[in-house]
C-alpha cells in the first residue's frame, strides 16, 4: 500500500488579498483625526468584512462561488481577524488612556 500526501498551501497563492487589505487599512488609520475616530473606522470595517463572509457563505451554500476566482474562506477568516487585532489593540489602548 502506498501512501499519497496532498500538499496544500495554508496561505492562498493569490496575490495578496489580506496583504492588500491590511495595508490599506494600515495607511488609513494614521491619516484619521483621532483614536476615537480609527475606532469607529476598525468596527465598521470588521462589521462590512463579516458580512461580506457571511454572504460569501450564503454564495458557497448555493452553489455559485468560482474557487478559482476570489477570496476563499480562509482569506476571509484571517482579514477579519487582522481587522479585530487592530480593534482590540485600540480599545485597550484608549482603556488604559482613560484609567
């Protein structure tokens, strides 16, 4: 009996959707007036990102979602979280501001 391994990447090949997103909302958030503001900014945009999975969920479920064009569900998951690290590093932040 011989053995066969699938390789698979972790990490899509595509060029860069999460690294494309990270650095936009990175040169964003200094451009804003204030944390409060970068705050507002990191919520909506984690809300918006959610939302766009949970329809690309719905997407998948029916049946019309091209793998070989798009995010797949591991850019989604690693975008958001990119997008909530920053969240939550700013929250502790303007916490630790107002104690």
């Amino acid at each position: 009996m011989t053995a066969v391994v699938l390789i698979f990447p972790l990490k899509p090949e595509a060029p860069g959707f999460v690294e494309r997103l990270v650095r936009a909302i990175d040169a964003q958030l200094p451009q804003l007036t204030d944390d409060a503001t970068r705050l507002r900014v990191l919520e909506a945009s984690e809300h918006r990102w959610t939302l766009r999975y949970l329809a690309f969920q719905r997407n998948v479920a029916e049946g019309r979602y091209d793998e070989t064009n798009g995010p797949t569900a591991f850019d989604y998951a690693i975008a958001i979280s990119e997008i909530s690290q920053r969240r939550t590093r700013l929250e502790m932040k303007l916490r630790g501001a107002r104690s």
